[in-house]
C-alpha cells in the first residue's frame, strides 16, 4: 500500500516538475517570438526619412535580417524542444503505466 502511495506521489512530482518546465519553455518561445518582430520591422523602415525611425537606418538592413534569422531559429528550435519534450514525457508515461 505504501509502495503504491509512493508511486503515484512520484508521478504527481514528475507530471508538476513537466508541466513547469513546458510553461517556462513556453514563455521564453513567447519572448523569443515577440522581440523576433523587432529585426524584421526595421527591415521594413524606409531610409531617408526624416524622424525617429532614422536612426534604425545606421544599421545596414543585412544584419537586421540576421538578427531576424538567430531569433527566428531560436523560436523553431524552442518550438522543436516542445514537442519533443511532450513525446517523451508521454511515451514515458506510457511505459511506466504499461510495466
């Protein structure tokens, strides 16, 4: 009985200790994503203008577009860890259940 209460408590820790760890990856995925937008709208910035904006002209459009690409890897690479993390949490459970 006490090896059973035992078990289930261990499962409970694991599927919490999960869950908290999908919730943080999720958050940083968020971030990544949202300062992703930042690059990628300087790019867009006509040159020339006068006004605030012109200032983001001193960076050549080259490099934003390469900020852009490590934020936008960053957040596939996020995304991938996810998923992955999921099957393998649930292919464990899996396996724990049917042993």
């Amino acid at each position: 009985m006490a090896k059973k209460k035992r078990q289930v408590r261990d499962e409970e820790r694991r599927r919490a200790a999960f869950a908290a760890s999908q919730r943080r990856l999720t958050r940083r995925r968020t971030v990544v994503g949202a300062l992703g937008f930042i690059p990628l709208a300087a790019t867009l910035v006509p040159c020339g203008a006068a006004g605030p904006l012109d200032l983001l002209c001193a960076v050549p459009r080259e490099w934003w577009l390469v900020i852009w690409a490590a934020a936008f890897g960053s957040f596939l690479g996020l995304t991938i860890r996810l998923i992955l993390e999921r099957r393998r949490f649930t292919r464990g459970a899996w396996r724990e259940r049917s042993a």
